[in-house]
C-alpha cells in the first residue's frame, strides 16, 4: 500500500470534537482508505459532509443516487435547488424517492452517490448493489462517484463488513422500502429463497478503480442504519 497521511486541515478540523472514540474510528478508516488510493474527506459534523460534497459536484451536471441514508442529509435538497437534477437510480419498481424512480444508463456527464453497508478500518467498502445498475462496468462509469458513510458504518474487518451487509442494512433497506420481503419484518437475514432479493450483488471494492473519480466522505455522525 502506497503511503498516506492526514492533512492539516483534516486535524484541525477534529481539534475540538468530544467523542475521543468517534474521531479515532473516524480517522483510523480515513488512513485505511487513504492507503488504498482512496480520494477521502472526514469531517466531523453532516453539515461539513453536506458543504464538501455540494462544493465538489459540477452545477451542469446529473445526480443519481442509490440508498435511502442519502435523503436524510439535506444535500440532495440543496442540489436540486441550485440546479443539478436529482434523480434517484433505484430499479426496484414502485420504490419511495423524493425526486424520481430509475435512473437512466449512467455515464460520464453524471454523478453518481451512494452510501454503503460498511467500510472496515482498513479501507474496504462493502455495498449493496441495486441490479441492473452497475457503476464499475467498461462504458457505464458515471463521471464521478461520491460515497458517504457515517462512523456507525465502520467495522473491523471485511468479515464483520458482510455481516452488517447481511444483518443489518439489507434487511432495514427492504423495510424502508416497503418491500415485501422474508427479511423486512425480523429485521435480520433468514437465508431465504426469495426469487428477487436485493442482496443479489453485493460489491466489495478493495482499492479505488484505476481512472475512477471517487470520492469518499466519512462523517462522525450516525447516518442511515
């Protein structure tokens, strides 16, 4: 792994944070993700996540986004105001979305944002992946991708990481989305055998793709489940 360190502006920013846990969970996963040639930003507060990530997206272009931790935010709002469309990707028919149902093929003039199951200490993402929509494939990489992930969503490691996916979030994401699905109710994984669950894909990303604008945003706040 390629070394990595801490801006100063990043520990400044942490100088007066209260919780000497959060900010080392925080900080630790950012150096992980740092080292695995991550572009990474931790902030402590979600409105300092919500200013970052407005400041880096191009007014001219597209937003789409999969996850409902990302409706929680209030960034979403604050693009679509200024002029960005804002559009959600969910290929689930029939899904709750504030701004739209399914996004159309994702490209280079596009935004893509996403939260994510888990990210474990030494940098490795674990997402959920909506079928039919894949952002890593050869001609369908939107223009830049923006993860955001509060310090609830730090794990271990990769073991632990699939777990949550399993345990946790998938089973919550079904709930929120009002899908009719032998998870939603227990709140937890059964092993099912449903014909279209939305645990199909799971994506691990070990490292930043080569040529691939990605950002990821670490909050020390609790976002999502």
């Amino acid at each position: 792994m390629s070394a990595w360190s801490l801006d100063e502006n990043t520990v400044n920013m942490w100088e007066d944070f209260r919780e000497p846990y959060v900010k080392g969970r925080v900080l630790d996963c950012a150096r992980g993700l740092g080292m695995r040639d991550f572009e990474v930003r931790a902030v402590p507060t979600i409105s300092e996540a919500n200013r970052s990530i407005v400041n880096s997206v191009d007014r001219r272009k597209t937003v789409y986004y999969w996850g409902p931790t990302l409706e929680e935010l209030g960034m979403l709002e604050t693009l679509d105001a200024r002029g960005n469309p804002v559009k959600s990707s969910l290929p689930l028919a029939g899904a709750p979305s504030r701004f739209g149902r399914r996004a159309r093929q994702l490209g280079p003039d596009d935004v893509y944002m996403t939260s994510v199951c888990a990210v474990t200490l030494d940098g490795i993402l674990v997402e959920l992946s909506p079928e039919g929509l894949s952002v890593f494939r050869p001609g369908a990489t939107p223009g830049m991708i923006v993860v955001v992930a509060g310090y609830n969503k730090i794990v271990e490691d990769l073991e632990e990481g699939l777990r949550r996916s399993r345990d946790i979030c998938i089973p919550q994401c079904a709930r929120i989305l009002g899908l009719d699905l032998p998870c939603a109710a227990p709140g937890r994984c059964i092993q099912c055998d449903t014909p279209h669950p939305i645990c199909s894909v799971t994506s691990v990303v070990t490292r930043k793709p080569a040529g691939l604008n990605m950002l990821v945003v670490l909050v020390g706040g609790v976002l999502g489940f």
